[in-house]
C-alpha cells in the first residue's frame, strides 16, 4: 500500500472509532506514543485513552488530509488532518490533527505521534 492509501484507511478507522468507541483505539497506540492536546504532552497507550474519553460524545468531520512519507520512505508517515469536531452537541470547532505512523511490520502501523490543535478565530 502507499502512504496515501494507509492514510486514508487510517484516518478513516480512527475518526470512527473516536466517534462510536474510544477503547477501540488503544491497539493504534504503544507505551512510546505520545500525545500533544492543546500543548499538553501524554505518553502511554492508557493514558492518552483515558484523555480521548474525558470529552465524552464527539462527532468529528474530516475537511482534508495531507500525506507525507517519513524515515527511509515505508518505515513512518507523517498525516495531517484538517476538520470540525463536535463535543457534546456543541458548536461545531475547527481543529486540525499531525499523526506520524511508525511500521512494525508490513502493513502495520502504530501512532508514534499525536499533536492535536483547535483552531481558534476561523
């Protein structure tokens, strides 16, 4: 697969996921991977989980996504996500995501990185 087709399924199963069962998401994480919300920095697969569960029911809509491969072509890739996410039934807010997927085999990837900002002011 190319780094776009991973992308693209990644970031597909992952916004579901998020949306319908946070829990789903621990095997995409590792003890290494860490997680930047709003400037805060989480590490470990558990602990960024319980982080995603902390904001209850949200509805993300996913308004684009630039690819990049990363570290010797097939060994990372780097993803940046651009969208609105509900929380709550709130206001929809602009929000963009950068994933680095680190391989551990052919065709597996874990989430190495996470750096997560609400955009403000749109």
């Amino acid at each position: 697969m190319s780094a776009e087709e991973v992308a693209n399924a990644f970031v597909k199963h992952f916004y579901e996921a998020f949306d319908s069962n946070v829990d789903g998401l621990a095997s995409l994480y590792s003890n290494e991977s860490m997680l930047t919300f709003e400037g805060n920095q989480i590490q470990g697969s558990q602990q960024i989980i319980a982080k995603l569960k902390s904001f209850g029911q949200v509805k993300h809509t996913v308004k684009g996504m630039d690819v990049q491969p990363s570290v010797n072509g097939a060994n990372a890739i780097l993803i940046f996500v651009t969208g609105v996410v509900q929380i709550g039934g709130g206001n929809p807010l602009h929000f963009c995501e950068m994933f680095q997927l680190v391989s551990t085999a052919p065709g597996a990837y874990y989430v190495h990185n996470d750096v997560f900002r609400l955009n403000y002011g749109l």
